[in-house]
C-alpha cells in the first residue's frame, strides 16, 4: 500500500508539472514568437519480484519473464515547439517575421540572446533595440551602401538624419521621336538638368535641327543668357527604312568636362538600354529616359527587404542600404534555454550559433510589417489540460484508496 501511494503521489507531481505547462502556454497565447512547450513523461525504475528464467534444457519446461512492480513516472523532459507561428500584418515599418528557420540576434549588457520576436523600435541615438532594449546585431554599410557580412556582427545603427552625397551626372539618356516629315531648318528643343559633385545643378538646352533628309544637327546651350557649348559627335542620323539610328548602336554625344564650369564630362546616349531616338513621321515626343546625377538628400524614411537588407529611402529619390540583420541558426535548436523576455540563450547542447544574412544557408526570409504569432495551438492545450486534469485527479483517488486499505489493515486488530 505504501508502494502505491509513493507510486501516485509521483503522479501527482508529474501532471502538476503538465498543468504548470499547459498554463504557461495558454497564458502565452498571444505573445509574439512564443514557442509553446509540451511535458514529456517516462516510467522511473520497477521493482522485481521475480527476474526471467529459461526453459529446461530438455525442453519439457518454457521460460518465464519477469514480474515487475513499477515506482511511478517522472518527468522526463519538457519540450520546446519551434514550428512557425502564424504571420500576423501590423503594417508597422519596424516589425519584423522569420518565414522559416532562425533567430534575430540580440545583445543586451554584453550577454548574446536570440528570439523569434520582431517588435523593434528605434532609442535617442538611433540604435535599433528589442521591444526589452537589446540592441539587434547585424552588419552596417559604409558610405557607398555596400554591406561586408564577413566580419563580426554589431549593434545596428540607423543614421537618423543623415545625408546622401550628391553624385556628379555622367550619363543621360534621352529618347522620344524627332518627325520624319520635318523640313530642312526646323528645330526640336529639349532640356536636361545635369548635376556636378557638390549637387549643383545647370540646365542644359539640347536644340535638334534638321540640316539634311534624315540627319540632324544638334546644339548646346546652358545658362542666362544662354552660353553655347561644345558637343562632340553631334550629328544623328536616322536609317530611312527603319527610323532607328543609323550610326552604331549605343550612339552618343559628349560634353566635354569643363564646357560649363565646374561641371565633368558627360555623355548623351541616343541609342541606350533605357530607350531609343527614332524617327517616325508626326510625332516630336524627345525627352530625357534617365539621368545617373543627383543632389544631396536627407534621410526620410526606412524599411526592410526580404534578405533582412535595412534600405534608406532619402528626399533625392535615392534607396541606399544602410544595414542587414543577423539571422542566427542552431544545429539543435530544441538545446535552446528560455531566458525570458521571449528570449532564448545558447546551451552545450544547442550548438554554437551560425550568423549569416537571411535566406542564406537554410535561413529563413524577413517578412516586414508582420509579426509572428505564438504557436500555441489552443484546441490541443485544452485536450491537454483535461488529460492533466484527470491523471491529477486519478492519482488522488489512488492515494485515497490506498489510504483506506491501510486503514482497514489496522482496524484488523479490533
């Protein structure tokens, strides 16, 4: 009777355990990146009362196997779920997803930890953190936007309030149609705003005039009043047939550096892979394609592509990258510790951590906008709480039981 009521008793503790558990993950049900647990139980070591024995050589007895009383159960692990939780749309720029394996890495009083909860914001000096201030690691750029991930991670920065450098105009395509039916002397002009180093701007007045069936002169202007510069290889010609450009593809006329002053060198394509000059009949559609000048701008805002590439969007129209995120992967990632705060701590048995850019090596991609849900499915939390609930109340009625066979043992004597 003593046996049995240790052997419940050992019961009780265990699903005391898996209510424990089973609370801990309802309770979290709406936490982001929580990764639910389940309690693992085994059967502790039985007793014998009788070891198995073999057959009589003569074959005139069988063997006999062994009669065993077991001593309860324990717990013998519990277990952490890394399946993906569901992707929830916050629509906030600083909320990010894991869409598969990985961890963000974050480092707070020089401790490393790493979670599946992408609620990030950004404090007074610019330094992305956790929703618990950890700073999140990753790698910055430098000046250009370009991103070395084969150095050590650190805390990302984003330079709030930060200025892209203008960059001088080298290259201008232009397309659009000059008339086919035009007479000899008629003029098509079109302008062109071109940059130099420091972001100053010049326009430049781009005149076409027709000197000869198919062919056309053209002339430059800049300033008021206009001052003319010197275009080299400034006669077009078109194929008659076709309308295309008659000279060699990727035709072009340059601006020599200095022509305006403390502008470079530029080169006018006609003929490029942002657009063709053609030469159609009624129509004088000739515009600048594109241009590779800009001025300075001011960072205005940020957001974040799918390989975890944090991208500046600054008031010059230009997108620089400005850092990537570490995504952090394990060999065993149930080796994982919870040390609160949604976080989880490297173990002996979880394996050293591998960083590397998002999508990289298995890695999961970065869904921005979105937060993953905990994974906690609470359908099966309540079927497991009801299993808890009646291995609770059975091993009670065990104890109950066997107290009262114990009671009838000693009133044998009266």
């Amino acid at each position: 009777m003593i046996r049995s009521m240790f052997s419940a008793i050992s019961g009780l503790r265990a699903h005391r355990t898996m209510l424990d558990v089973v609370g801990n993950n309802i309770s979290n049900t709406s936490t982001a990146g929580f990764k639910s647990s389940a309690t693992v139980f085994e059967d502790v070591l039985s007793e014998t009362l009788q070891g198995a024995g073999a057959g009589a050589e003569d074959g005139t007895t069988g063997g006999t196997n062994p009669s065993q009383i077991g001593l309860g159960v324990s717990v013998a692990r519990i277990s952490t779920n890394f399946s993906q939780g569901a992707l929830q749309n916050t629509g906030r720029e600083l909320d990010f997803a894991i869409r598969g394996d990985g961890f963000f890495a974050v480092e707070s009083a020089g401790a490393r930890t790493y979670t599946r909860a992408g609620s990030m914001s950004l404090d007074a000096d610019g330094r992305l953190v956790s929703a618990t201030g950890g700073l999140i690691q990753g790698w910055s750029a430098d000046g250009t936007g370009q991103i070395n991930t084969n150095v050590g991670v650190a805390g990302i920065t984003v330079p709030v309030g930060t200025t892209a450098a203008p960059n001088a105009t080298t290259d201008i395509a232009l397309s659009g149609n000059l008339p086919a039916d035009a007479t000899i002397g008629d003029t098509f002009v079109t302008g062109v705003e071109i940059y130099n180093s420091l972001g100053d701007t010049e326009m430049v007045a781009l005149t076409f005039e027709n000197t000869a069936a198919n062919e056309w002169t053209v002339t430059g202007t800049y300033g008021d009043p206009a001052t003319a510069v010197t275009l080299t290889d400034n006669v077009v010609t078109f194929d008659a047939t076709t309308g295309a450009v008659a000279t060699p593809a990727d035709f072009a006329i340059d601006l020599a550096a200095g022509e305006i002053p403390d502008f470079g060198a530029v080169t006018i394509s006609l003929d490029g892979d942002s657009g063709a000059v053609t030469q159609f009949g009624g129509l004088s559609t000739l515009s600048v394609a594109s241009q590779d000048g800009f001025g300075a701008g001011i960072l205005q805002s940020i957001s974040m592509s799918q390989e975890g590439v944090l991208v500046g969007s600054f008031s010059n129209g230009i997108n620089r990258p400005l850092a990537q995120l570490a995504i952090a992967n394990f060999t065993n990632p149930e080796g994982l510790e919870k040390s609160g705060g949604s976080m989880f701590s490297a173990t002996i048995n979880s394996g050293d951590p591998q960083l590397a850019a998002a999508g990289n090596g298995g890695r999961g991609l970065i869904a921005s906008g979105t937060l993953e849900m905990s994974n906690v499915d609470l359908a099966q939390e309540f079927v497991t709480l009801i299993t808890a609930q009646r291995g609770f109340q059975a091993n009670s009625r065990v104890v109950t039981s066997s107290d009262e066979v114990l009671s009838d043992i000693v009133n044998l004597k009266r």
